[in-house]
C-alpha cells in the first residue's frame, strides 16, 4: 500500500504540470475517474482531454473474474496482514458481456470476441475482422492509421493468432493464418503499412513458404528481430519481432533471451510514442488462454503475472502522459477455473509458487519420449508420490503409440497432461469445469481520459464503438 501511495503522490504532481503545460490554469480531470475504496487511493483522476489521443488496449485472453481474484491470492505478498490489491484493482470500471453472434454456439472464441473489440460488430465464432455475413469491418486500428497515428500488435501468441488478426486483418475463418500475414503486409492505409509495430510468436507464416515476408518487411524499413536484445537495440520505428515459430513459450518455462510480454509493451510504446499525432496498441496475453484450455494452472498463474506486469507499465506510462487511455479486459472466460474444489474451503497458492515448470511443459517433454520420473522432478516444487508417476507413464506410452495426426492423438495428449497436473491442481485444490470457454461476464479495467465511458456493464462490442468515438473526435 505504501508504494500505491507513493504512485498516486507522483500522478497528482504531473497532472499539474500536463495541465500547466498546455495553457490551462487548473489540471482538468476526466470525469468519472474510478471511485476506489479508499479515496486516499483515488489515482484515476488523471488526464486532461475528453478524447485520449493514445490508446492501448489489452486483452487478457481467457482472463474470466476468476482468473483474477485467483491470481489475487497467487501474488498476495505473505508478511502484510490484508490481502494485497493486484496491479488491476485499483482500476476496476465495471464488466463486459461476450456473447457472439454465431447461429450454433452462445459462448464465444478468441476470433468473435477480438473483432467485437477491433470493429464493434458482434460476428460468429472463427470470423477475423468480418462480420456475420462475412463482409469486411473496419477496425480501430484502422480508424486509428487513417487519422495519421501509429498503431502497434503485441501478443505471447502467434502474431497471426485471432486476437491480433483481427485489428489488421479480414478472413473468413481463423485458421487463414498464411492469408493473414499476407494482409498484415499487403493492406495499405494512405500508401502506408497498417502496422508499425508487430512483436510475438508465428514466424512459421513469414518465411519462404509464405513469400518471404520478413525480407519483404525489412526491405520497406522494418527493423526484423528475433530476441530481446535485438528488439531493445532496434533503431526504426517501425519493427517485425517474431520469437517463436508458433506460440511464444510460457515465461515460466521460458529462456532469457526471449522478450517478456512487458518487454515488448515497453518496445511497443516507446516507438509508437514517437508520432505526435499518437497511437493506438493493442497488448495481448494470450496464454492466459492457452493455459486454462489444457486445465495448466500453473501456467495460467505465469501468464497472469505477465500480463500484470506489462499493464502496470502501461498505466505507469499513462500516469505520465494524460493523454492516453488504458483499457484491459477479456474476450471470455477459460476451462471454467474454480478457486478450491470438493469440500475443503482452501485454495493455496503455495503449490503453484513452488513449481519450476507449467504443465504444458513437462507435458511436452514426457510426450516426446523422455524419463517421466525425471521430469517431474525437475518441474515440480514438491514430491510427487509414485502410483501418480506411474498412471503419468501410462499414459505417456498411449501417446507416444500414436502419430501426431491421428484423430485419437489430442485426447490421449489431454489425459497425460491430466496426469502431469493432477498432483498440482489437488494440492493447490483447483478445480476445473471444462477444457473450453465459458460465457461468464469479463472484468473492465480502465485508466485516463475517456475511462468514465467503460464504466458498468457493456457490451464487448463498446470497447470499439468508444474507440471509434475517440478517434474520430480528434481527427479534425
Ligand atoms: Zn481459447
């Protein structure tokens, strides 16, 4: 509590010198800032335009209300007495509805969420930037390169996955990964790239098969980058990170050469900042996500602490620089991710602090032929008792029978993973419903100017609509 203090201290300071700077006697303040519980912890007064000229959105894919008081308990520091806010509370506006508009399923995916985020339009589940008639939808990010502003896609996952895609892109269906890098390199707006800045996974779709797109990109300006140092040494503004073949690795299991997802936000902000006219990001966690699909609750408290990190660095920076407005949400909820199971009141973080790798991780390797008993050890922060070693090297032999491609592979992939995660997901007493998405109501984080508007229960299509708004107030 003393550091938020601190925080708020610093904000009040700067929004006096913004408002000082640009002519106006007193610092105005956006109206509506977030009525915390303690007002002495009030730091959401801040800004000083109705419409932010920056924006950045993050998205915490999978990241249901659930996800978030969890990872509450996972980061609450063990010598205070209360239990400690995480960097998201203080800027809590309200919740967000998720339903698609898909004619079989009521629950949304990533793809029908991210172009109700990107277009405002509610479309069916798959569809990246079109709307349910398969017709093109404009996007902020467009809106926001149309008015001369820079405008940036920061994800863990591929950077061709749906929620980046569909700011930048417009295909039938999700899977079109090749026809996405494509159009990230082929659309123009007023003679120029869409996208300024792209950093994250999916180099597969770059590369010779696809028409050698990153020589292409590099050849018009773009700085190309493979790791973190070569991602902080970058002099353009304009750059194509690419970390991994497909998805970037969880940061738990991660080596250091690899940008975090607060890295790049870091790298993202400071070129786009360079624009005077401004910018738009859009900032995923992804394996949040990916995470809670396969039921890897120690990889969703990993990824949960990444995509913390990354938006504390973008509210620190909107405390500095009034005007931009954060907003972070989620396109739905994953695996159904339950704070204790059966009978005991318990859930106990502890487990989880201890562990050395996700499940998805040990999974891989256990999968891939090497010694269970060793891997386990490795990865896990306490011991694991013998007949749970054994039901993991069961299962672990039904999986190596079978090719990738065979239609009995992903199932019997699950069950070992099951069996690699069981011992956590009991002593940290997690309890899950699903391997797939649930249609709960999301949690709206929002900070600066334009916030009040996010403020209660929207829809997902009004982070949009508000955007739009923004942008073309401040065309003229
Ligand atoms: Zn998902």
């Amino acid at each position: 509590m003393k550091i938020f203090n601190r925080l708020a201290t610093i904000s009040v300071a700067s929004a006096i010198v913004a408002g000082t700077a640009l002519g106006s006697a007193q610092p105005t303040f956006a109206s509506g800032g977030v009525e915390t519980a303690n007002q002495n912890d009030n730091v959401s007064y801040m800004g000083n335009t109705k419409n932010p000229k920056n924006v950045i959105f993050l998205v915490g894919d999978g990241m249901g209300p659930s996800y978030n008081a969890a990872y509450r308990y996972f980061a609450d520091k063990p010598e205070t007495k209360e239990m400690d806010k995480t960097a998201f509370d203080n800027f809590l506006v309200g919740n967000q509805r998720t339903n698609p508009k898909d004619p079989k399923e009521n629950v949304t995916d990533s793809a029908a969420g991210a172009t109700a985020f990107s277009s405002g339009h509610k479309t069916y589940n798959g569809a990246i930037g079109v709307d349910e008639n398969k017709q093109k939808v404009k996007t902020v990010l467009e809106q926001a390169k149309e008015n001369g502003k820079s405008t940036g896609l920061v994800s863990t996952a591929e950077i061709t996955d749906a929620t980046p895609a569909a700011y930048a892109s417009h295909v039938d269906h999700r899977d079109k990964k090749d026809e996405i890098a494509q159009q990230f390199y082929n659309d123009r707006i007023n003679g120029q790239h869409k996208v300024d800045v792209l950093l994250g996974g999916g180099a597969e779709y770059f590369g010779k098969e696809n028409g050698d797109l990153t020589k292409k990109f590099k050849k018009d300006g773009y700085d190309v980058v493979k790791n973190k140092s070569q991602m902080q040494n970058s002099k353009s503004n304009q750059i194509l990170g690419l970390f991994a073949d497909n998805d970037m690795p969880l940061q738990i299991d991660a080596p250091k050469k690899n940008p975090k997802l607060v890295d790049m936000t870091d790298t993202a902000i400071n070129k786009l900042k360079q624009n005077q006219k401004g910018f738009f990001l859009m900032v995923e966690g992804a394996s949040i996500d990916k995470s809670g699909h396969p039921n890897d609750i120690t990889g969703v408290m990993s990824e949960m602490q990444g995509f913390e990190k990354a938006f504390d660095y973008a509210t620190t920076y909107a405390k500095e620089n009034p005007d931009t407005l954060i907003v972070a949400t989620a396109d739905h909820s994953t695996g159904g991710l339950s704070i204790a199971k059966g009978k005991d009141y318990v859930w106990n973080p502890d487990a989880i602090h201890s562990m050395k790798h996700s499940g998805a991780y040990m999974t891989k390797q256990i999968a891939s032929g090497k010694d269970a008993a060793k891997v386990i050890k490795d990865g896990y922060g306490f011991e694991v008792k013998q007949d749970q070693i054994d039901k993991i090297n069961e299962e672990a032999k039904k999986v190596r029978k079978l090719d990738e491609e065979d239609k009995a592979y992903k199932d019997a992939y699950q069950k070992l993973q099951d069996a690699v995660q069981k011992p956590i997901n009991d002593e940290s007493n997690t309890g899950w419903t699903t391997y797939g998405h649930t249609g709960e109501d999301v949690n709206t984080y929002a900070f600066g100017p334009g916030s009040d508007k996010f403020h209660g229960n929207i829809d997902n299509t009004d982070n949009a609509k508000n955007i739009f708004d923004f942008f073309q107030n401040n065309q003229q």
